[in-house]
C-alpha cells in the first residue's frame, strides 16, 4: 500500500506543478497586463516587478501544493476507512 501511495503522490505532484504553473501565469496576466511573468535576471524588469513575480509564484505554488496534499490525505482517509497513511 505504501507503493501505491507512493506513485499517487508522485502523479499528483507532477500535476500539481503543471497546474500551478498555468495558474501562475493567468494570475500574472491578470496582475500585471503582462504575458510573461520577469525572470530574476531580466534587467530591464524592475526591483518591484521581478519581486512581485516571485512572491506571487511561490503563493500560488503553495496554495496549490497544499490543496492537492490535504485532497490526496483526505481521500485515502476515505478509501482506508478512517486510517491515514
């Protein structure tokens, strides 16, 4: 059982990036006017800008991570009967 809980927690976190980086970059959109989000080393974005960015991707990373983590253990939660893990 560990094995497979294992694999869906590997599977759910390759989702969970794809999500949150396509959430990220509606989000950014939305923010900033802007299709793309600035890269640390682009110097022709500013201070703020390329701060913002971060601060915002973690955020949305975070949240996403953590929905995905409390959904994936309130389903085995389920599916075990009441016994977690």
């Amino acid at each position: 059982m560990k094995v497979i809980n294992r694999v869906i927690s590997l599977l759910v976190g390759a989702v969970g990036g794809v999500v949150a980086g396509a959430l990220f970059k509606r989000v950014w959109k939305v923010v900033s006017k802007d299709t793309d989000a600035p890269d640390a080393t682009d110097l022709d974005r500013s201070w703020r800008e390329v701060l913002t960015a971060a601060a915002l991707h973690g955020a949305v990373f975070a949240l996403v991570k953590a929905a995905l983590q409390r959904g994936q253990v309130s389903g085995a939660r389920r599916v075990s009967g009441g016994r977690a893990g």
